[in-house]
C-alpha cells in the first residue's frame, strides 16, 4: 500500500469510471427490486455493453473491476477484451440484497408487505428487508471495497457496477445522506468520472 501512496505522489491525478450496467431482461416498463437476482442483458443492454466498449477504447486503464453478476461482467469482459484485460469479479461491487423481496416488482410488494414497503419509504437508510441488507449496511459494504480497490491500484480505474454502487459511492464522496441517494440519476449505461489524487476527489461527471 505504501508503495502505491509513493507511486500516485510520482503519478498525481487518476481517474475512475463508475458505470452503471446496461438494461437488463427486466426492461425498464415494469419498476422491479432486482438487487442481486442474477438476470441477464436485455437486446439493448448488450448494445449498450458494444457502446460502452467502443467508448472505453482509447482511454488508458490500469485496472478493470465489476461486481459478480452478470449484467456487468458481460460490459466489464466486453470492455477488458480491447483492452486485452480480464475483469476482476467482486461481491463488493454486487448491488443491494433486496432479501425476500429481490425479483419482485414494485406493485407485488405494495400488495404483499403494504405496511413493510411503507415503513421502507419512512427509514429508507435503515430499513432491512428480511434477508437482505439496509442502504446503510449495503453503503459500508461499498464504500470498503472501493477504498480498499483505490489503496491497492494505481492508474485509471474502471468499476462496472449497478445505479445502486455507483449512488453508494458518490453519496460517500459528496457527503450526501443516504436518504437522498435517489436524487442522483444513475441511467442504463451511464458513466460517472472521478478523479483522485491521493487525497481529494474532483467529481468531473456524473450520469453522463
């Protein structure tokens, strides 16, 4: 670690790429809890992991990571692969465990746990579906790997997440609470850039 702190001294100013994955089997029609189910690209999704590839290659990276689901391995290996990268899989970038309610729509939990979904939308931040994590469990989870990632590499980093990680870690940058989390738009597809120098982060764009 301290060789990297002595190499980014020497380097000064990295970027990081935080996207969010590509539209999922899911669509976008229907509003799901999809958090860690494991569904798969859509049409469109896998046009848009072509897209993000193509835009990806002529910026330098130094590493490529992405979370265990395949939704964002696919972009991950797409974007690896012209870069002559292999990804780097980690349960720390998967997005929230939505618990009992992962893979359901909006509509099915409303009508099944009325009481449970509204008492969410009071404690958005602490809330715990049974069996899943709160944003505030889920955020520490994050924000550790990512720290962790940063003190470990040098270079452009690339973070293949979920809307989820990526709100996560700018709500940890920015010190915006959790429970405006929501108010930053994170699109299929989009790409939030960072840049770091050791010390401080500059937030260049985000959803963009």
């Amino acid at each position: 670690m301290l060789l990297c702190s002595f190499w980014r001294e020497i380097m000064g100013e990295r970027l990081i790429y935080l996207v969010r994955h590509g539209e999922t089997e899911k669509g976008s029609e229907k509003k799901y809890f999809i958090g860690q189910s494991d569904v798969d690209l859509s049409p469109l999704g896998l046009k848009q992991a072509k897209k993000l590839a193509q835009r990806f290659k002529d910026i330098p990276l130094s590493h490529i990571y992405c979370s265990n689901l395949k939704r964002t391995i696919k972009i991950a290996e797409a974007i690896g692969a012209i870069h002559g990268m292999k990804p780097i899989c980690s349960e720390g970038f998967a997005e929230i465990n939505m618990g009992v309610w992962d893979g359901c729509s909006f509509e099915e939990i409303k009508s099944r746990y009325p009481l449970e979904y509204e008492e969410r939308g009071k404690n958005i931040s602490h809330y715990r579906v049974p069996g899943g994590e709160s944003f505030f469990d889920f955020s520490k989870r994050v924000t550790q790997k990512f720290y962790e990632v940063l003190d470990y590499t040098d270079g452009n980093l690339l973070i293949v997440a979920h809307a989820g990680v990526n709100r996560a870690i700018l709500c940890d940058i920015l010190e915006i609470p959790l429970k405006n989390m929501f108010k930053i738009s994170q699109d299929y597809g989009c790409v939030n850039i960072l840049s770091y120098n050791g010390k401080t982060f500059k937030i260049k764009r985000i959803n963009g």
